[in-house]
C-alpha cells in the first residue's frame, strides 16, 4: 500500500481523480486538503498520513516540495488540463461560490467576459493588491511536476471519460495507469470505477467537459492568452504553435 498526494492546479480535476482513487479497495481520503499556503504545515501534513491513504493538494513543484516528494515514501498523482478550460472553470467556481475570498473581487468585474480576460491576465483589487496572478506566472509555478520519476501525470481530458465529452478507450487507458502505478492489475475494477467516475454531486464539479473554452473564449482571449501562455499549451500538447 502506498501513501498518495493527489495533486494539481486548482480546477484541474481533483475531484475526479479522488474520486477514481476512492474507487480503488484498500485506499481511502485522508480527509485533509492542502495547498503551499502554509508550507511547513503542508509538508507536516504529507508526513502524517498512513499507507492506504490519499490526500488532496494543490502544491506547486517547488524546490522544497520536490525533494520532499524525492525523499519520502510517497506517490503522486499529478492531473494536466487544457490550461484554457482550467480559466473557464475558475470563473464558473469563483462567481458560483460567495464565501469564496476571491468572489467579492470578481464579482465587482461587469461581466464574464472581463472576468475571463482578467483571469488571462491577472488582475489587481482596488488597493492595488494582486488578486489574481495571471494564467503564465501560474501554470509556470507547475511546471516540473512532469518530469519527475515519482509522478505519474494524468490528462483531465483523459480521465473524464464519455459522460464528460471524452473518450471510452482513453478513460480505460487512464484508470489502468493508476492501478499500474499502484501495483494493481487491470481487471473488472477498472469497468467499475469508470462507471463511478464522473461526479456531479461534489461542491466544486460544474460541468466537467472539455474544450468548453471553444465556446467562450473571444478574439480578445484569444490573443491574451497567446501572449502569456501560449508556450503551456505547447509544453502539455494541448497546441503546436500559436495558430488556434
């Protein structure tokens, strides 16, 4: 059994892969949840939980998370999406949840549009203060996750199979990848989470469907993006060039 931090950037699809994780015999959720915030806590919190268990993160791949994911007994999940999709969806989330700290800053934006734009490009609060980084310094903050040994990278798109806009075959490709990963062979148990996968019930599940972007975004969004973050979408394979 192994101990597992289920990680991404927020509004990647943590939910899903929870969700998978806790389809899988012997395995359950630590109950905690933690981000970089605090990171002596976040560290503190990798440290205590037992093998069988799963925590949820949103830890960027720095240095000190690193070589602490290097040196202790432990396994990450780490879910990619379409940079693109993940914007739409922090804006869904962000205008959906009002105690969110970050909703009165939003909502005072005129439309979701400017909200979309904003997000692209990050944006400050009226004293000045960043309330948004914006989409390139973010995603550059991930970037390494990728690369290391003791990873294991997981597409969204992947993942979120059929229900989602998805594919089957991909779905049944992904979920085997986890149960690789965990020394489990492939069986009826990959039909079975598949099945349970796609949860709208969970607080932060909106729609959960790919390229939803294609539909929202703007020439303006458009161009934004390309001039910030264009260089992700080629990293992760979502684009070749900048001609979208």
């Amino acid at each position: 059994m192994y101990r597992i931090l289920a990680n991404s950037l927020p509004k990647n699809g943590t939910h899903l892969l929870l969700k998978c994780l806790d389809e899988i015999p012997g395995y359950e959720f630590s109950g905690h949840e933690i981000d970089w915030s605090d990171p002596a806590r976040a560290l503190a919190t990798l440290e205590s939980i037992r093998p069988g268990e799963f925590v949820k993160g949103h830890i960027p791949c720095f240095d000190q998370a690193r070589e602490f994911v290097r040196s202790h007994d432990l396994l990450v999940f780490n879910m990619i999406r379409d940079p693109r999709d993940n914007v739409i969806s922090l804006v869904n989330y962000l205008m959906k949840h009002k105690r969110h700290p970050l909703h009165p800053h939003y909502a005072r934006l005129e439309s979701n549009q400017a909200r979309i734009l904003a997000t692209i490009r990050g944006f400050q609060d009226e004293q000045g203060e960043p309330v948004i980084r914006d989409i390139g310094w973010r995603l550059n903050n991930w970037v390494g996750w990728d690369k290391e040994s003791k990873v294991t990278n997981l597409r969204f798109e992947s993942l979120i199979g059929l229900k989602g806009g998805g594919d089957r075959d991909a779905q049944l490709r992904e979920i085997n990848k986890i149960l690789r990963t965990l020394g489990i062979s492939s069986s009826p148990l990959v039909e079975s989470i598949a099945e349970k996968a796609f949860d709208s019930k969970v607080h932060s599940f909106r729609r959960g469907r790919i390229q939803g972007w294609k539909s929202v975004f703007t020439d303006e969004h458009k161009a934004a993006f390309k001039s910030i973050a264009n260089w992700a979408l080629v990293h992760y394979g979502y684009e070749t060039d900048d001609r979208w």
